[in-house]
C-alpha cells in the first residue's frame, strides 16, 4: 500500500500590514517590511491607517476589522491592544502574527528586530499555528444591540467615580450567584493574562476549554474567580446601580456600550477560531517567564 504524500507546508501570497497608529517605530519596521514583501513578488495590503501612514493608495486600503478576513496573513506591528484589533475580525483561515514594538507583547510571535530575518520562514508556513477560542457576545436589546467578538474578554464595569454596583451571574439559563463589585469579567484563556490576571484570576493555559468568570473588588472576600467549561453560556447582569451611574460593557478594552439595568449580556464560547503564528521553538511557559517573571 502507497503511503500518502506529505502535505505540503502552506505558502502566504496575500500578506497584510497593520501598524500601531501614531508609532514612528511600527512604520519604520513596516516599510523595511512592505520592501521585502514586494520583493517577493506578494500581493500586499494595508489597513486604512497603515496605507495613510505609508502614502499608499488609499483607494486600494482595507478596513481594519476586514483585513484578517482578506489576506492569507497579515503581519501586525505593535503591542497587544493593535494585535487584539485585527483577530477579532479574522477568519477562521487566515493567519495573525504580532510582531512587538509595543511594552509588553505578550501575544507577538516575534521581536522586531528578528521579522525580517525570518520573513522567508513565515512566508513559507514553517512557524506553526496557535489557535485561540474567542467569544461571541449578544446584546439582545439596548441600543449596542448586536452580536460581536473578542479574543481577550467581554467585561461589565462601572463608571470611573460610580459606586459599586450588584451584578449576577448565570450559566445556562440558571442564575447561580449575584455579587457586590465595581465590575466583571469575562475571559477566555488568551486574555487570562490580561485584565483577568490584575483582577486576581488565574493563568490557564490556551489550550483549555474554558473561561473564567472573574469579579472586580467585589464587596466579600469570598467571591472568587470561577473558572467553567467553555460549553457553557454565561449570562452577566447589572442588578442594581445608581440612578445617575452607568455601566459599560467592554470588549478587549477597545468596544464599549453602556449597558441598562437588568439587560443580558450573553457570552459564549465562539465556534471560529483565530490562529495566530508562532515560532516552531516558541513555549508558552517560556513566554510566561519572559513576560510576566511567572516562576522566577
């Protein structure tokens, strides 16, 4: 019996370039890469900001929340918050690679100064997918009414000088705890390093099927993050507030709408999945020590 041939490795020809807005480095790196890119003979594209920034033709530029759905990969120079911008409109095909010239970087695949390095590399599929849960969040009603996306997490939080205010939890359609707290979050194992980790969650590794439910200086100690499966539907509700506070539902810290009163926020785990790229010698726990001194 013949063995099967080996797939072959996927080859990107549609490449996207996304900066950081504002960042002299991003566009530095970016022009360096959009040289090599066409040298290359690649079809390259940019984001409406990226191709302003790079005086290209901006007939020609794509939006930002469609450019992961458009391009084979697209290459995204800055922190996490630019990275964060494009997967959460990326299709299930495409791939993500961060490249850090922002703080922290945590979910860049690569440093700036080794992109062009090993751009030859990326190009010819040798770095291997990570893939990553999102969530779908549905306002049913409301006027941010609406189904949307994240990657990091969907949070309830109140106004900056409001008072705390009641929250309850459902899973299911069964209401299991209602809490005093400035807020909650929502989180799926990709943004347990994020918010979540400030608010006192735990880490859990992104391959886990699940999300952790975490509550923002809740009034009682004993109201701890809850971490269940990612099978479960998550309702969140603001119980009470104050008549003249607000409370605003955020996604990845980017989307906000204020939410009313006992209005559901329903938050799912997602079917579609991002892949982001990542080096075929790259560990998260190494990622963890670097970025977070996790375990030193």
């Amino acid at each position: 019996m013949k063995e099967k041939p080996a797939a072959q490795k996927p080859r990107f020809r549609r490449v996207g370039l996304v900066i950081k807005r504002g960042s002299e480095e991003a566009l530095g790196v970016a022009k360096k890469l959009r040289a090599a890119l066409c040298e290359r003979s690649l079809d390259v594209c940019e984001d409406t900001d990226t191709a302003l920034a790079l005086e290209s033709d901006p007939g020609s530029a794509i939006s930002r929340d469609r450019i992961a759905r458009i391009c084979d990969l697209v290459l995204v120079l800055g922190g996490d918050g630019t990275l964060l911008s494009v997967a959460r409109g990326a299709s299930a095909r495409s791939r993500v690679l961060g490249i850090n010239i922002g703080t922290l970087g945590f979910l860049a695949g690569l440093k700036r100064e080794d992109v062009l390095r090993r751009l030859d590399e990326v190009l010819a599929g040798e770095f291997r997918d990570d893939r990553r849960r999102r969530l779908d969040v549905t306002l049913p009603e409301g006027d941010g009414s609406g189904s949307y996306i994240a990657l990091n997490d969907a949070v309830l939080n109140k106004e900056a000088i409001a008072r705390i205010s009641t929250f309850s939890v459902g899973l299911d359609g069964r209401k299991i705890t209602e809490f005093r707290a400035d807020g909650v979050i929502v989180s799926t194992p990709t943004g347990s390093t994020a918010y979540n980790l400030s608010a006192g969650g735990p880490i859990l590794h992104p391959g886990l099927p699940a999300v952790v439910i975490t509550p923002i200086c809740p009034h009682t100690l004993t109201q701890r993050p809850l971490v269940v499966p990612d099978a479960l539907s998550v309702e969140l509700r603001v119980v009470e507030r104050g008549s003249n506070e607000r409370v605003f539902l955020t996604l990845d810290g980017q989307e906000g709408f204020p939410i009313a009163p006992d209005s559901p926020v329903i938050v799912r785990a997602s079917d579609a999945m991002v892949t982001l790229l990542r080096p075929p010698e790259a560990d998260y726990f190494d990622k963890l020590s670097e970025k977070l001194n996790w375990g030193t």
